[in-house]
C-alpha cells in the first residue's frame, strides 16, 4: 500500500463547496427518516413470510443506514455534537454494531487513506474473492482496532453500543418473534458484507494519484442513495451526502476528467 497521500489538483480550488455545507436541524430529521420506511418494510416482509422482499428492504435498510451513520461520523447533520452521538447509538442498536467504533476508523481513514495504517481500507487492496472471505473478520477487527486504540471516552460509547446491541438479541431470543429474530440474522449478514459494499467499490485498485472511487451512472446513484460519490467525499468530507451531485457537477466543470479516472466501473 502507498505510503504518501497523493497531491490535490491545482484545480480544486477553484470549487465552491462552502455554500453546500450548511444543515439546518430539520435537515438532519428527514436524513434520519430515510431508514425507517425500509426497515419497517423488512420487518413486515418478514412477518408474513415474504422473504425476497424482506431481503431487498433489509439491504436497503442497511444502506441507508449507512449513509445517515456516515453523515453523524462527518457532523453532516446540523446537530450538536451530543445530537450526532445519539444518532450513532441509535444506529448501532439497529445495525447491530458499535458504529462509535466505525466513526473513529472512518475518520482515521480519511487522516490515513492510502497508508499503511489506513485500517479500514486496505480492503481496497485485496481481490474480490479476499474481501468476501475476508468480511465476517472486518467488524471485528476494526472494532477492536477501536478499542485499543480511541481512548476511554470512546471505549465508554463502545459499551453503551454494546449494552444496546446485547438487548436487541436478547429481546429477539427471549420473544422469538420472527421479524427480530430475521432483522438480527439480516443485520449480522450485511456487517459481513460491509467490507465489500462500504469499502472495496470504492477503493479498489486505489493507490497513488486515486484515493476513491467515483460514480456518474444517474440511475445507480439514486438506487444507492449518491454513496458512490465517495471520491467527491474524500475531497470535501464537510458536504452532505446529499449535496454530493451537485458537488460533482462543480468538481467536473473545474478539473474535467478527474472524476472520470477514478469512476467505479459500473454505470446504469
């Protein structure tokens, strides 16, 4: 893995970002609904046997999920520090994981991206068939890469997640309602997929002069919810998730072909 991060073109400061940054508290409430309609739909998928469904509205539950996790790690969404923490919590119960430790190694990644100490994403390094076997191993790893290495305030966010996560498998074991019981075995599923979907996309083959991935393809970006506007991200992290299209246009009219180079290679 590159040992440097790569020099920015000249060109990007000639980008208006700074109007795009601003997040009323309202704001931050609609980012935070875009979960909840997936996860009831998987829940009640669920409930009535219908599994294909319960799968789709589960991974959809979990990519948004994602998306507004990512938004509380970056203080994307107009709260007070104590705000985006309770989000985190609140996300880690229903993800099943202690997303405190994920925003720590999220924001070492954007210090440390393209070294050797970028622990969450040298799964950018490996091979597609490395990252699937390597995925069950992932959240492990990285949460006790947190752990050791965040300090007690985060070790006390990282026991409150996991005193949380503890009573949602205990609530499903002890009730055996099936809808928990599913969303716990859905939820466990994508935190062994995350490495490949959250990670490896975007920063596969990524070394040098890329440090992510991008992506143009307009229907894509909508079923993703524009989290493959990751290179954009990397280069102004203080930018909504939502904002991201208009940031690339921006991007694209004052460095054309940077985005370009580094597109995921994919596009609908």
């Amino acid at each position: 893995m590159a040992q440097h991060h790569p020099a920015p073109d000249p060109a990007l400061r000639r980008v208006a970002w700074r109007d795009l940054v601003t997040m009323r508290p309202r704001d931050g409430l609609i980012e935070c609904l875009h979960p909840l309609p997936w996860l009831a739909l998987s829940l009640t998928a669920a409930a009535f046997g219908i599994w294909p469904l319960a799968a789709l509205a589960s991974f959809l539950f979990f990519l948004t999920a994602l998306r507004l996790n990512h938004e509380a790690i970056h203080h994307n969404l107009g709260f007070t520090p104590r705000g985006h923490r309770i989000v985190l919590h609140a996300l880690s119960a229903l993800m099943l994981g202690s997303n405190s430790s994920v925003a720590f190694n999220h924001l070492h990644h954007h210090q440390k991206v393209g070294t050797d100490d970028d622990i969450e994403g040298r799964c950018g390094q490996m091979t597609l068939a490395q990252v699937l076997c390597f995925g069950p191993r992932f959240p492990v790893e990285t949460h006790f890469y947190g752990w050791r290495n965040g300090g007690p305030a985060l070790q006390r966010r990282m026991v409150i997640d996991l005193g949380l996560n503890l009573t949602v498998v205990a609530t499903a074991l002890a009730t055996q309602w099936p809808p928990l019981l599913y969303h716990m075995v859905a939820m466990l599923t994508a935190q062994c997929l995350t490495a490949f979907f959250a990670v490896w996309i975007t920063h596969h083959g990524c070394d040098g002069a890329l440090i992510a991935r991008t992506q143009r393809g307009r229907l894509l970006n909508l079923l993703s919810y524009n989290m493959f506007f990751h290179l954009e991200h990397h280069l102004f992290p203080a930018v909504p998730v939502s904002r991201l299209p208009t940031l690339a246009q921006r991007i694209d009219a004052a460095a054309p072909g940077l985005g370009a180079k580094m597109v995921v290679p994919v596009r609908l």
